[in-house]
C-alpha cells in the first residue's frame, strides 16, 4: 500500500517542475486575494461612496479585466510567456496599494481600471505556458490542478480578508500586493521563458495577419460564443440568486452558507475529477457541465429551503467543475502554436464578457418577468448549449487548422 508521501511524490512526477512552480505560485497569489471581495464594503463604509456609484466604480475594474484578456493573449504570442506574467505580477501590486491610498473618485475610477487591466494580464499567458509544458494528454489533468489551486486560495482568502479589515482596511491592499509580488518572484526565479522556438516569429507577423487567423478558425469563435452563454448563466449566483433567496424570506448569512458548498465541493473534489473527466471526450464533458448548470440552476426555482438552495449550488458546482477543467484543454488543442496566447485570451474574453451582460440581462428578467421565467430561461439555454457542443464536436473533427503566416524570410 502506498504511503502517503509516496502518492505525494509519483502526483507531482506527473507533471513537469515548472508547471509546479505555477501551481505554488497561483496558491499564494490566491491566498492573497483580499481586496477585491471588499471593494463594494470599502467604498461605502470606508470612503462614504453611494451604493450605486461604488458599483459603477467596481464595474470599472471588470472593464480593465475584459480588455486585458485579448491585450495579454496577444502579448503572450508577441513578447512571451514570462515577461507578460512579470509584466503583471510588478505592476499589480503598485496599482493596488495605489487604489488603496486614494480618495478622490477620479482617482480611484482610473485606479481600478488599471488594477483591472495588469490583475489579470497574466491569465492567458499561465494558460498557454501550461500548454507549452504539459503534453496534451496530460493537459486536463494540469488545468484541474491549476483550477484547484485558484479555489483553494480563493476558499481561504475571504476569512483572512475578513480578520485583517477588522483592523484596517489597507492591510487588504498591502497583503494583497505582497502575495502578487511573491508570484512575480517565483516565475523570476524558477520559470524560464516556455514560449517554442519555432513559435517565436509570431512576433514579426503583423496583427492584422493574426486577427485575420481568427476569421478562419469558426471551431474557435462558436467555443467562444457558447462560453459567454455558459458564463452568463452561471453568473446568476452573483445577483438573482441571493434575490431569490432574500424574495424566499432568508438572510443574507443563509447565501453565505449556501454558496460555502460551492468552494467546498471544488476543494473536496476537483483533484478526483480530474482523472475522470479527462477520459471524456472534450464537447461531451462540456455538455454535461452545461447540463448540470441548467439543472442546478433551474431547480432553484422550486427551492425555498436553505437545503434545497444548498442542494441547486452543488448541482451547478459539478457542471462549473467540469466545464473549469474542460475548456482551457479544448482551447489548447484548437491553437496552432503561434497562437496559443492568443486562443487563450479570445476564450477569456468571452468568460469576461459573460460577467458584464450576464447579471445585467439575468436581473432585468427577474425584475420584469419574475423567477419561473430566469430560470427555466437558464435551464433551456443549458439544454440548448448541450446540443451546441455535441454539434461543434462534429465540426471540430472535420477542422482543418487555420495556417499560420509564415515569416518572410
């Protein structure tokens, strides 16, 4: 029987040293994400902001993400992997500590906006080094790890957060930068550039040539389309669902407790999930994470307990796990390797854009047509994007690879 070191030793042989040096990374940048959760609580309680204008402060730094997608995918191609994740690592903390010192709304306006920006610059990088390390076969495996990792940190943070603003607030933005500059450190130490060297021309091809790539790839702009449908869906759990739940007569610690089960399921099983998901073929995982979203979802509307809310976030849990784990892999293997940062910021983008128009469409429905409506909406639409995947599958299997403009020599 192995020992417990022993299953510890052959988990990590499975991948290789500097994909390791990520995953430590993004546990410590996630240990440290402080600030963010607290905005909303900082502006009003703290800085004296109206609750509607400190959302619309906060929507400013979602802004900054979106664009920073594309801009780091792109950068990923053209710079390489490392200097766009240093890029973000350093800049980030100097923004942060920058949004936590200012008062004037201009100021702050322009300071989440550019947190927004460089915080997530370095996603579509992370994303692409992982596909420059981990052969495809292993790829499922390691974006599950890394998904783990994100949620663990993420998991653990929001207690730390909520000791430390007991006393001050800016102990937030500081801790936050620190843990940020700590994975900086990590990738200046211990990852060297992963970018091929046959990918480094990418470089000297004009961006109209790439975009023009991305016209050619349907298999790619459809994924996309399906994941800001995915996404949209699955942002409901920020606004109607804790609507919902008060419109139910429970307590804002009754959302609390119910949306625990959501990291707690993602920490207790992801690493398990893994090894199973990744024998599926790719679209079928994707269209059962769609059909467990529409599940979970759409039983909400029956739910009235604290238990049965409970019991719908864990359904749609299994569908984030799955499709979490899934999508980056199908990203991966769609990109040529010119393109791999550059694949990965068009499917983060679309994620990004999910959380602009998915709270904003998903409230209005409440508002205007009532719950049955939400969420049997959710529940058709997740029926509707398991046909879609089962259909792009066929496509993909027929694709043909875009080419790749090859440099002049």
């Amino acid at each position: 029987m192995l020992t417990y070191s022993s299953r510890l030793s052959s988990l990590i042989r499975e991948l290789p040293p500097r994909f390791w040096f990520l995953w430590l990374g993004t546990v410590i940048n996630r240990l440290g994400s402080f600030a963010v959760p607290f905005l909303m609580l900082y502006l009003t309680s703290q800085l004296g902001v109206s609750a509607g204008t400190a959302a619309l402060m906060v929507s400013v730094l979602g802004a900054g993400s979106f664009v920073s997608q594309l801009s780091g995918g792109e950068l990923a191609d053209r710079l390489g992997r490392r200097p766009v994740m240093l890029m973000s690592f350093f800049v980030t903390p100097v923004a942060m500590i920058v949004l936590g010192l200012v008062n004037a709304p201009w100021l702050i306006v322009i300071a989440m906006f550019v947190l927004g920006f460089f915080m997530d610059l370095y996603r579509p990088a992370v994303s692409a080094a992982v596909t420059d390390l981990v052969p495809a076969e292993k790829r499922t495996r390691a974006f599950g790890y890394l998904y783990w990792a994100i949620n663990l940190g993420a998991a653990l943070a929001p207690i730390i957060a909520g000791l430390m603003a007991n006393f001050n607030y800016f102990l937030l933005f500081l801790g936050d930068a620190l843990t940020t500059l700590i994975f900086g450190l990590v990738v200046l130490a211990r990852i060297p550039e992963t970018q091929p060297k046959e990918a480094v021309h990418a470089a000297h091809v004009p961006l109209r040539e790439r975009t023009r790539l991305l016209g050619r790839e349907p298999v790619l702009l459809l994924f996309a389309l399906l994941t800001l449908l995915f996404g949209s869906i699955y942002s409901q759990y920020q606004v109607t669902l804790p609507l919902d739940m008060q419109n139910s007569g429970l307590q804002p610690a009754d959302y609390g407790l119910a949306l625990s089960v959501n990291g707690f399921l993602i920490v207790l099983i992801t690493l398990q999930s893994t090894r199973v998901v990744e024998k599926w073929p790719r679209f079928f995982a994707m269209g059962i994470a769609a059909l467990l979203l529409g599940v979970g979802f759409g039983l909400t509307e029956f739910a009235a307990t604290l238990p049965f809310f409970a019991l719908t976030v864990a359904i749609w849990t299994l569908g984030e796990i799955v499709g979490s784990i899934t999508a980056p892999v199908i990203v991966s293997d769609l990109s040529p390797i010119e393109t791999r940062g550059l694949y990965q910021g068009v499917f983060g983008s679309a994620w990004g854009l999910a959380f602009f128009i998915g709270p904003a469409f998903g409230g209005y429905i409440y508002d205007q047509f009532g719950s049955l409506i939400l969420w049997g909406g959710s529940f058709i639409l997740a029926l509707f994007l398991f046909a879609g995947y089962q259909l792009l599958s066929i496509s993909a299997r027929r694709r043909k690879p875009a080419e790749f403009p090859k440099r002049k020599l």
